[in-house]
C-alpha cells in the first residue's frame, strides 16, 4: 500500500468518490464531518485534497467559483486494492499465511463478533 493512503481521511475522501462519481469540495467536506461527526479543519481538509491530486489519485477541475474532484484511474485502483486487503482481513483469512485467520473463529465466537482491534 502506498503511502498516500495511510490517512483515513483520504481513505473516506476516496470512498466517497468512487460512490458519487465527482463532488464538490463543500458537499465532499460536509459529507466527510457528517460520517464523523465533527467538524474538519478547513485548511487541513483541503490540504488533504491537495496531497491526493498531486499525488495522482484525484482530478480536480473548477466549475463556476467551486472545485470539482473525481477519482483517477490510479486512485481506484488504489481504493479497490485496500477494499479487498480489508476484506481479506475482516473475512478471517490471510491466504498467505502471515497472521490472519489463525484462532480467529474461537476469538470471535467469545467476544461475539469479529475482533478488529487486531
């Protein structure tokens, strides 16, 4: 996984857009503080947009006064990867045997539900 996407912001920003196809910057931050409930920095928030266009996983274009951003191919791919490494996780399986799965069924059975503190 590339470093971009160690971020959960840019994770969800992504998310986001592979939903919508193409957001504003304002629907994209409040869409953002409405799944966190709080409220985001503006400076930091559009920090975080800069970073993903720069990077190549956004594409950003001006329509009237407003920015629009859409996911690049590149960003995508990075987003559907990370989406099958995490359901890889959450399934209870690592296929290449690197930790995952393991005593996974018994944890879960105790606590009621997958463990994903691990």
């Amino acid at each position: 996984m590339t470093k971009w996407f160690h971020s959960g912001r840019r994770r969800d920003l992504c998310a986001l857009l592979y939903e919508h196809g193409e957001l504003r910057a304002q629907s994209l931050k409040s869409r953002l503080e409405s799944h966190y409930d709080e409220r985001i920095d503006p400076g930091s928030f559009y920090g975080t947009l800069s970073a993903l266009v720069e990077a190549g996983h956004l594409r950003r274009r001006t329509e009237g006064i407003a920015d629009v951003y859409a996911l690049t191919e590149a960003g995508e791919a990075a987003l559907l990867d990370h989406y099958a490494w995490l359901g890889e996780r959450i399934a209870g399986g690592d296929s290449e045997g690197t930790g995952g799965g393991g005593d996974r069924p018994e944890r879960e059975a105790e606590r009621g539900g997958p463990d994903l503190k691990d």
